[in-house]
C-alpha cells in the first residue's frame, strides 16, 4: 500500500510540472503575441487556445516566396543560352567548311593572279611565288609544276591549275604554303625524284626544241642535282670548257643514272659499257683533270 502511493505521488508531481512547464510558456509567448487571438466566447469560458509550434513560426518568419523571372528575363537568358550555341555551331561550321575543299573558292584563288586570262603568266607568278614565300628558281616550284603537270615554264593554264590543285587539296594560299614541306619530301623518295627529274627536261626545253640548250640544262641539274651529288661541280665545270651546246634527252637521263650508280672515284665506269658519248667523255676529262 505505501509503495503504491508513492507511485501515485510521483505520477501526480510529474504532471503537475509539465502542467506548470505549459503554462510558464503560454505566458511567455503571449507576452511576445505570438498566440492566436482568443475568441469572445473562448474569454467568457476562460478556455485557452494554445498557438501549435508551426503556427508560431508562421507568425515570426512568414514563408519567403521564390521569385519568378519576368517573362522578358527569361526570354532574355533564353535568347543568351541560343545566341551563344549558334556561335559556337556557326564557327565549327565555318572552320568545317574550310578545311573540305572548295572548287569555287579554288578559281577565285586562279583568278586573284591570272586576272581576265585563263592563264597565270610571269608577272602574276611572281606575285603567286612572293605569296607562298618561295623564290620562282626554288626546287619547289619545279615540284609543284610536276604535280600541276603544267606544260610551259612560268606559265599555269586554268586546267593545270585546277587539276593539280584538286590533287593537292589546296584552294587557298594558306593551305599550299601548309603543303610545301610534303612537295619538298617527294624529291627524296627515289622514284618520286625520277619521274620529277624527267618531267623537268620537257617541262624547261622550248616546245619547238626536241633538246634542252645547255644553259637551261646546267641550271635545271644544279637544281636537281646540285646538292645531291658530290661530282657536280667538275660536271658543271666539264659542260662549261665542253663544245655542247644542247643535251638531248637520252643524254639528260644518263646523267641521273650515272649520278646514282657511279663511284665518286669513277672506278667501277665501264668505258665499253651504254653510256653515250657526252658521258665517256666526261670521264676522260675528269681523270685527265686529276692526273695535272
């Protein structure tokens, strides 16, 4: 009996300071009116309204509205967001559209050096030659013609241009002046230089002429020949003092084929062996050279 009471004792005590715990808060929050407003009748009764903790909250910190973006906002940061795409396509695009290559803008390019002809001539050459950075006696023009499979020294006719230019994917200066190194790589592919070397006797000689004079002749194999082969300078001297005045083609072959095969001593020469005239002769003259 006595436990029991104790019990009953101690629950009793509880509630009654929750009670009074309530109560403390009530006031305090009614001090600061963040109670509801008690109604006319709820006063009469002397009933009490408690204010809930989220209604409280409400009172002190009304909820904040997000705001909306004025319809002209946000058309205007769509018009940014669209504006800055199309840019970044409308560049990629145009940088697509000038790397492929561009028959039209090909011609335009022709026309910027052989003006109202269908032909560039030697003024317009030049400019052509002052514009890639190359000078017109470099060994590059000559590639460059064999690839164009132009006809006439210092000239370039609208189909050359176009044909050679289609092959070498270049429709702007940029891109040719980009392309210069690979042309000057295929001299030193053997059988690349083979067929340059044999372009260029019918590409320098007078189409009327079925030979190369002999002054062309020296300056086109110093081109070609001039820092390849260590037997050019007395070669070069032989033509000079020789009473050559023309090389036929047959001759201007040889010497490519004497240049490759023969030894810097001339010791493995076979005087009775195909080599024509112009060539034994040479020899002769060389190991007379060395014997004074």
């Amino acid at each position: 009996m006595h436990s029991d009471a104790a019990a009953v004792n101690f629950q009793l005590n509880s509630h009654l300071s929750t009670l009074a715990n309530i109560h403390k808060i009530y006031h305090t929050l009614n001090r600061l009116n963040l109670t509801e407003d008690v109604g006319q009748d709820d006063h009469q009764t002397g009933s009490l309204r408690s204010c809930s903790s989220s209604d409280c909250f409400s009172k002190v910190m009304p909820p904040r509205k997000k705001r909306r973006p004025a319809a002209g906002d946000d058309l205007s940061a769509k018009k940014s967001r669209h504006d800055g795409m199309y840019r970044k396509y409308d560049s990629t695009r145009i940088k697509a559209e000038e790397e492929v290559f561009s028959s039209k803008r090909c011609l335009e390019w022709f026309y910027e050096y052989a003006g109202t002809d269908d032909i560039v001539g030697p003024e317009g050459m030049e400019k052509f030659c002052e514009d890639i950075g190359v000078e017109p006696e470099n060994v590059v023009m000559l590639v460059l013609a064999w690839k164009l499979d132009a006809q006439n020294m210092g000239y370039f006719t609208l189909q050359e241009w176009l044909k050679g230019m289609t092959s070498l994917q270049c429709d702007t200066t940029e891109k040719l002046r980009n392309s210069l190194d690979c042309l000057r790589s295929l001299l030193n592919e053997p059988t690349n230089f083979k067929l340059i070397y044999r372009y260029a006797f019918d590409f320098a000689r007078e189409k009327d002429q079925r030979s190369l004079d002999i002054n062309t002749a020296k300056c086109m194999l110093g081109l070609l020949l001039g820092k390849t082969w260590s037997l050019f300078p007395v070669f070069h001297q032989f033509l000079e003092q020789s009473k050559y005045k023309v090389i036929n083609k047959d001759q201007w072959c040889n010497v490519l084929e004497f240049s490759r095969t023969i030894n810097l001593d001339l010791s493995n020469y076979d005087e009775d062996g195909a080599w024509p005239v112009l060539l034994d002769e040479f020899v002769e003259w060389y190991k007379g050279k060395q014997m004074t």
